[in-house]
C-alpha cells in the first residue's frame, strides 16, 4: 500500500515536471513574444510569492522559539510531518 501511494506520489510529481517544461517550451518559439513576457512574470511572481511565504514561516518559527512557545510542533515541523507522512 505504501509503495503505491509512493508511486503514485512520484508519477504525479513527474506529469507536473512534464507539463512544466511544455508550457514554459511555448517562450521558445517564434511569435509567442507575448507569451513570452508574460511567463517570465508569471514565473517571477510566483517564485517572489514563495520566498515571501517561506520568510514569514521562518520568521514566526524564531520568534515563537525566542519566546519559549511549544505548541506540539511548529508550523514547519507539521507541514514536513504531513508531507512525508510522519
């Protein structure tokens, strides 16, 4: 059951990495001038908003670490937890 769902886990992650090269492999043809710029946006939006996400993360965790707070785990701590199955 668990290799399954690894498997799975790993097919899924392997159509979103296809897919992805695909959509940003339209930015090397001709005429797609548009499409160009507006990927590169999309893409620098998107990496901007989770480096943002990710500082207020580790932010929140030494700040609650400086003040002594244990909660049963940080928000970190449960998101590795959840995504690996812990």
């Amino acid at each position: 059951m668990a290799e399954a769902h690894a498997r799975k886990k790993s097919l899924i992650a392997w159509i979103v990495f296809v897919a992805t090269l695909l959509v940003l492999s339209f930015a090397a043809m001709p005429n797609f001038d548009r499409y160009s710029i507006f990927a590169d946006r999309a893409l620098i939006a998107i990496r901007l908003s989770l480096v943002l996400a990710l500082s207020i993360l580790v932010l929140q965790e030494k700040f609650s670490a400086a003040c002594g707070a244990d909660r049963g785990g940080s928000l970190l701590q449960r998101m590795r937890r959840w995504y690996y199955d812990d």
